[in-house]
C-alpha cells in the first residue's frame, strides 16, 4: 500500500533559502528530504531537536568596534592556520555523546 503524503508551503527570506540549499546541493540532500528528516526528528524528540535558547552576550558586528572586530577576525584566522581547530566530524561526535 502507498504512503500517503502531504505539501508544506511556505515562505522563507530568500537569502536564508539560497545559503540553506546551497549547503543541502553540497551535501546531495534534496530540499524535501532534509524538511523530512527535521519533522522526523520534532517526532522523535517531541519537541524541538535543538535549543531554542536566546544566548546571553554573543558579539555581532553591530556591537564591537572596529578594534574588536578586528581582533576577533585576525585570532580566527591565527587559531586556523596553526590547526588549533577541530574537525568538523568530531564536533558532531562530541555533540551527539554529549547529550
């Protein structure tokens, strides 16, 4: 027997659409299946599966100066270039034992 299926309309700014499917065209998950698995996961987790949280004190552009922006960037960079970074996959494994 057939699944039965239903349409999600709706409207999104249209930069958040473009970056957003941008990185699903790189990573060859289609715009319906990642909207799938995120519904899959609100079941799976009867809420949310993510913090919905307002972070206390998190620097924007808006509010350093020009100074500490700067600084923020060229430690970025600095951190960067002598590896003192993780890689991606063990931040998501870090994540994922942590919970």
């Amino acid at each position: 027997m057939a699944t039965k299926t239903s349409t999600v309309n709706l409207r999104i700014e249209y930069e958040v659409k473009r970056q957003a499917e941008d990185i699903l065209n790189r990573l060859g998950i289609p715009r319906a299946v990642a909207i799938d698995m995120f519904y899959r996961q609100i079941i799976a987790h009867n809420g949310i599966p993510f913090s919905l949280t307002l972070p206390t004190n998190v620097p924007s552009r808006d509010t350093l100066s020009k100074p500490e922006f700067d600084y923020m960037i060229s430690n970025g960079i600095k951190q960067a270039q002598e590896g003192d970074s993780f890689d991606v996959d063990e931040v998501f494994e870090m994540l994922e034992t942590d919970k």
